[in-house]
C-alpha cells in the first residue's frame, strides 16, 4: 500500500493574488487531494490521481467542498465571550467590554478555558492558521499556547504588552514585559507549529521605552512577528498624535521603532494618508482587514483600492471580539458588502474573497510556502465544506451553473454548521 489518502470532491484554491493576476483561481468539479506524510502529493481531476496512485485510499467527499486551510491574520483570544457587544465605538467599547474582560485572564484557570473554547472554535469554522493577540498575562498566553498545540492548529501569538491608557491591572513595566516575554519565546517558538508575535496593544498604550522594549526583541528573535494597530478609530487616531507630537502620522511611530516590514501585520488601517501606504508598501508590511468589526465599531469603511493601488499586502481577520464571529466565510462576505458601498469600492469576486481568507493570510504571515493553497509540497491543510442536507445552501450549490457560482455561495452562505472537516498536515483537526 502506499500509505497515501486521495480526498474526492469539488475543490477551489488560488495559486497566485488575484488583484494582479489573472486566471489565480483553480477550482476542479470532481477533484482529488492526494495526501502523504502530511503533504499534499498532488491536486487535480480525481481519475487522473487515481490512476496515479491506485493503492491510495479514497475518502469520498463528493456533494462537498474541499478549501485551504481559513487564515485568520487578526484576533484576539481574550475577548472570545464579549462578541456581539453593539452600539459602542472603538474607545467606549475598550472601556466598557474588552479590557474589563481581558482582565479576567489574571484567572488562569478562566483564562485556559478561555484558550480551549478559541482553540476548540476556531477549527470548528475552519481556520487552520491564526494570528492572535495573547493576553496581558503570561501564564494566560502560554495557556493559548498549550491548547494550540494540543489542537494542533497553526498559531503564532504573543504576550500583548501594555504600561498606559489601560487600566493598572493590565499594565507591565517594561523590564517586566521584556522578562515575561523572552520566556514565552523560549518555551514556544517554533514549538511544533507555534510562532511567537511580539504584541503591542497599540501606540497609545505603549510607553516610548515599552516600544523599545518591543524593538529589542525583535533585534534579538530575527523571525519573530510583530502585530499591533493602526488607524482604526478617528478619536484613536487624534490621542495617538497627542501622546507621540514628534510623530507624522500614526504608522510613523511603529517606524520609529523598527517595528514595520515584512513580519508585521497591522489592524485595521481605516484612515490612511497616502504616506503611510507608500510606507507600508516600501516596507512590506501587511494589514490585516477586519470588516465586521469595522462595521460593528463604526470605525469606518476600510478603503481597499487605495491600498491595492499602493501595493499594500491586505489579508482578512475576525477581529474576535470586535468582530461578530470567527468565521472567515462571514468575514469575507462582509469585505464584499462593505465595498459594495464603498464610494471607490473594489468589487470583490469569489477568486478575491478566497485569495483574502487563505493564501492572502498566508502571504502576510510569512507561511505561503507552507500553506494557503493546494499545491503539491504544501502541508495538507484543508477544509471540507459540505451544506446541511435540506438546506437553502444546498439547494444553491446543486443550481449552481459554474465554479465561481459555487464559491460565491459558499462566501454568502456558508457557515460553521457547513464545515464538517477540517485537517491539519493531514491529521484530523476538526470533525463535524
């Protein structure tokens, strides 16, 4: 035997950016995954890699569909049980929900049950790959840590580091910050599947000596992430001008400290002057794009083709728990509405939304050679998404009239109750 396991079902993936490339999206109507030591073998019609491989075992998924792994690039871990806490914008909505909530991770045993639930969740909406902000505590992200690597999800996290404009219990000395996390560093990057994100809350809760505290580890850990904010709230944006005067703008202090390029992922980014996209772009550094939460805030709608136009990375996150859920299809059915609104939207297709949830994400975090897409060599993490028997979904998918119809679907419909496997390097991550 061959040891191998060939998936059959209809399959769609994106092999390169569709907002510069034309014909990215690859879709096969009865299609086969060979799967092998973890790896994906090869990809294409089911008869061919049948009669490749005839010993492989066959796993029949037809009437579903098999996507890359969800890449979830911003989210945040602590807020899992505040989603849905409407009618607040960025600031009042800190204040009042997420860091009163954050604060309850000095409970470790409330903040690994916390861990478990994210964990548990977010495989059950089919990401594979995530990155999230920790907490403010160290024993609670190294409980993110440990439930990741039990689920065997793809995380790359980091204690989030705070020493103002959060309240006294969230707030760290530097040196204290630094200690806490080297440690994490030590005992979790590139752990098994685990990375290490060095994690400022935003500029306005970063000292200029917890920002060079942030800067140090990053010249120590040359592969290490580095994830924050920007520009997400228009009263945001004003305090951050007020507490660094020396700045241009607000990606200006991220500059100042080493903390943009090419491993960095920023949120948001809603009001953006056109010197910091050059800046960005020059940079290499990427946005994550949080449309639910953008929505939900009323931070603003995320200008998209200014960003595209400068060349900037741009990927999707949950925003969890600004955001409404953890699902990636819903975040990119969002994408697609905001900028159907949008005074200089960009039209959204399918191939797009799919690029933006997977090899988008995987780009932004350094992982597409690794994951994003169903080319042979990558790791075998997929999806399979099937619609509950009966439902309007499914009646949908079986009217369909071509590939990009079927994926459309999947974006406007689909959701958690449609995910009915999710695999990781070819294991079981995930089962209905």
């Amino acid at each position: 035997m061959s040891g191998a396991q060939l998936f059959r079902a209809t399959f769609f993936h994106t092999i390169a950016n569709p907002f510069r490339e034309r014909d990215a999206l690859r879709s096969e109507a009865d299609g086969g995954l060979l799967v092998r030591d973890g790896r994906i073998a090869a990809s294409g019609r089911f008869d061919e890699l049948r009669r490749a491989d005839a010993e492989a075992a066959v796993i029949d998924w037809r009437g579903g569909i098999i996507l890359p792994g969800f890449v979830d690039t911003h989210v945040h871990y602590p807020q899992l049980r505040i989603i849905g806490r409407l009618g607040l914008s960025l600031l009042d909505w800190l204040e009042q929900a997420a860091l009163p909530e954050e604060a309850r991770m000095a409970d470790l045993a409330y903040a690994t049950d916390t861990a478990v639930r994210f964990v548990d969740a977010l495989a059950a909406h089919g990401t594979t790959t995530a990155l999230v902000f920790g907490a403010h505590f160290a024993a609670a992200t190294a409980s993110l840590f440990d439930a990741a690597a039990v689920a065997g999800l793809r995380i790359i996290s980091g204690l989030v580091v705070a020493d103002r404009f959060v309240p006294p219990a969230l707030r760290q000395a530097p040196g204290d910050a630094y200690r806490d996390s080297s440690e994490l560093i030590r005992r979790f990057h590139r752990r098994g599947r685990l990375r290490y994100a060095v994690t400022p809350r935003f500029a306005l809760s970063a000292s200029e000596a917890m920002l060079e505290m942030c800067q140090t580890l990053v010249a120590e850990h040359g592969d290490i992430l580095v994830q924050s904010h920007i520009n997400e709230d228009q009263d945001e944006i004003r305090k951050v001008t007020e507490a660094f005067p020396w700045a241009a703008d607000y990606l200006g202090v991220y500059d100042r400290f080493g903390l943009t390029g090419a491993r960095t992922v920023l949120a948001h980014n809603v009001h953006a002057t056109n010197a910091e996209l050059e800046r960005l772009a020059a940079s290499g550094t990427s946005i994550a794009h949080c449309p639910t939460s953008n929505a939900a805030l009323g931070s603003g709608i995320f200008p998209l083709r200014r960003h595209i136009d400068a060349g900037v990375r741009v990927a999707l996150g949950t925003d969890v728990g600004g955001g409404t859920g953890l699902g990636m299809m819903k975040e990119g059915l969002q994408a697609y509405l905001m900028q159907r609104v949008a005074a200089d939207g960009v039209l959204l297709d399918p191939a797009r939304l799919l690029y933006l949830s997977t090899l988008g994400g995987a780009e932004a975090l350094g992982l597409a050679q690794e994951v994003g897409s169903l080319c042979p060599g990558k790791a075998a993490d997929f999806v399979h998404v099937r619609p509950p028997a009966g439902s309007v979904f499914e009646a949908v998918l079986q009217h369909a009239s071509s590939p990009a119809d079927m994926l459309a679907a999947l974006f406007t419909l689909g959701g958690d109750e449609s995910v009915r496997e999710v695999r990781v390097e070819g294991a079981v991550a995930y089962q209905a």
